[in-house]
C-alpha cells in the first residue's frame, strides 16, 4: 500500500476546511431566497374621443314666472289661516279669512236703508202723479208739481248712491276670503290668526308658481357678437340655443330651456345685457331665486378626447395624469384641461386616443414603475 504524497495531504485538508466553513452553525436555520413583491395592481381608463357641444357658461339665477303676494284688501281680524307652510296651492284655494261679521253689518244696513228709500220713491211717484193732475186741471199751481218732481229725482238719487254703496260694501265681505291667484307653493304667513291687518300691513303670505320657471343670466356684449356671427356663418337663427343647468352640488339638471327673452337695454356698469331662458319644472327642483351655472350650447356636436375627472392630479407645476405605458409602466403626463361634461373632463393637449390613464390606485404607485393594470368596467 502506497502512502500520500504530501501534495495529496495539502488537497484534503484545504477541502476538509472549507467544507467546515461552508457548514451553518449548530442551531441555525437555512435562510431562505429572497421574495419578489408582485406589482401593485392600479385601475386604468382608456383616453377615447366623444362628442359634446360646444357651451359658453354663465351664472343665473331662477326666476319664477308668477309670483304674488297675498295682502288684506279690507282691514279686520284675521280669522282662520288655511294651509301649511310651504305647501301645494292650486287656483281658487282659501287661504286666509278675515271677519266678517263687521261687514255683513254693514250690508244689511244698507239693505234696511235701501227699503227706505225704496218706500220713499213710491210715495214721490205717487206725489208727482197728482200734482200733475191737478195742474191739468188748473188746481194748483206748476210749482207743486216741480218740488214734487225734484223730490222724486232726490229719492231716486239717493237709491243709487245706497245701491252703490251696497255692492261695495258687498266687495269688502268677499275680500274677507283671501283665496290663491294661481297654482303654486306658498310661503311662510307673516301673521297670525288673530292679529290685525289691513292693506297697509304687507304681505300675509307670497304664492310662488313652481313650473315652468325662468333663468336669467347675463351676456356681455362680445358674446352676443360672436353668437350672432356664428349664427350667421351657419344660416341659423342666433334665438335657436340650447340651455342645460348645472346645480350647486355639481349634478346636471335633466330639463332643456329655449330662450324668450333678450332685455332691451345694456347694462353701463357690465356692459352686458339680461338674457332669459324659459324651463320645466315638474319636480319642483328649482326653486326662486336659486343659483345656477348656465350652460348655453351654441354649435353642433364635435370629437373631443375625454378622461374622467377623477384621474387628474395637479402640483405646482399644473394638472396631470398618470399614463400606464406599453411596457406596464407608469409615466406622468401634464395636460390641459378643458370644460367638464358630467364625470369626464374635455383634455385639449397631452394625451392620445386609446392610451391609458390611471383612475384608482394612483396614490401607490410612482413614475417609471411597473404595475398590474386593469380596465375599468364598461370604459
């Protein structure tokens, strides 16, 4: 049997202790790999073209068509109020009465009075009758036959003026019935039922017709130019313009209005004057006075890029979307903005049709890094 050479005895110790160093240490657990994050998962839109009209926005306000305040005619006590506050009110509903005992006093009075008077006549007539007999038979002199006459035409004077003042005082009775003079909303009462009114005390309630309603908004001269030059270009009547609403919380109001109305004088201090537009109502959504956005649409529909509202984001340095790439990565691209349609939201420059902008999920990504994009539903 040979023995090793030294070269040999060299090779198996240097193997012996690297194979000892390589060994872990009593007690330790194997390390394993390291993991890999999968990439966060964002929602994406793709950029697509759709038409809208073209709008100029103004601020308006709601005008009711009718409104009127319901005042006492006749002094007194008020005597009953009959309705809610706030309530529906058609035509002819009795709303407040006033007392009426005090003018039902007053026509029979005057009834007795007329009876009077009426008796009265009868024996003028009568007297007038025989004084003409008797100065056609020559028995008395014409004077007694002329006092009778103007006796006559004194009573009967006085007829007219109590028959007169019968019908007025019958006026005063029926303005103790305060009733509505149109279909509408009243308001708060003013009084109360027992308190003392007359005309001279305001108004008792206001009644509000609710539908249709108007609109008015200013326009400056400038764009009652250019909608009538437009117009013009186009051969169409400038009067023929679309008017929608945008309500306070943001929302669209569903009804369409015309114009009617186009003030006749300008306004010095805006230079602009007071246009009208006439809308339905029949939900009682728009209520007087109220404050709206006004959108008149003045062409026709054109291609526009859209994007939802909710993918833009601004900085200092202006708006912006996330754009997922073709590689899966997110890159920032500024944009300019145009008018809002509903959810979505006009992008004149930075974008291209059919890319894809990130509408949920952006708060955990940042630029350049790759994620796990979905489309939304029904984009």
């Amino acid at each position: 049997m040979s023995r090793p050479t030294s070269a040999a005895i060299t090779r198996a110790a240097r193997f012996i202790v690297l194979a000892w160093f390589a060994m872990p240490p009593a007690g330790a657990q194997e390390v394993p790999a390291a993991q890999v994050e999968p990439p966060p998962a964002v929602t994406v839109v793709r950029v697509a073209r759709k038409p809208i009209t073209p709008t100029t926005t103004f601020t308006g306000r709601i005008e009711a068509i009718d409104e009127v305040a319901l005042r006492a005619r006749v002094p007194g006590y008020l005597e009953q109020r009959l309705f809610q506050e706030g309530a529906e009110v058609q035509v002819g509903d009795l709303l407040f009465t006033i007392e009426k005992a005090p003018y039902q006093t007053t026509i029979d009075e005057i009834s007795a009075t007329i009876e009077r008077i009426q008796a009265t006549l009868r024996l003028a007539e009568i007297d007038v009758e025989r004084q003409a007999a008797l100065v056609k038979r020559q028995a008395t002199a014409q004077t007694k036959l002329d006092e009778a006459e103007a006796r006559l035409g004194e009573t009967k004077g006085d007829l007219m003026r109590q028959n007169a003042a019968l019908a007025r005082a019958r006026l005063d009775l029926g303005y103790t019935d305060i009733k509505s003079p149109l279909t509408g909303r009243i308001g708060r009462a003013n009084f109360s039922v027992g308190d003392f009114v007359g005309p001279d005390s305001g108004p008792l309630a206001t009644v509000v017709a609710q539908d249709p309603v108007y609109v008015t908004f200013p326009v400056s001269q400038r764009q009652l130019l250019e909608l009538r030059n437009e117009a013009a270009r186009r051969g169409s009547d400038p009067r023929n313009v679309t008017i929608r609403l945008r309500l306070a919380d943001g929302s669209s109001y569903q009804e369409v209005g015309r114009l009617d109305f186009v003030d006749v004088q300008v306004d010095p201090g805006t230079d602009s004057v007071q246009v009208r537009a006439k809308l339905p109502n029949p939900d009682n959504l728009l209520i007087d006075r109220q404050l709206v956005t006004v959108l008149a649409e003045t062409a026709e529909p054109e291609l526009v890029l859209m994007v939802p509202q909710q993918s833009l984001q601004a900085d200092q340095g202006g708006t912006y979307v996330l754009v997922v790439d073709a590689e899966d990565k997110v890159q920032v691209r500024r944009v300019v903005t145009g008018e809002r349609q509903g959810a979505g939201v006009v992008v004149a420059e930075g974008l291209s049709e059919n890319e894809l902008v990130v509408t949920e999920g952006a708060q955990k990504v940042r630029p350049g890094q790759v994620v796990d994009a979905a489309e939304a539903a029904g984009s």
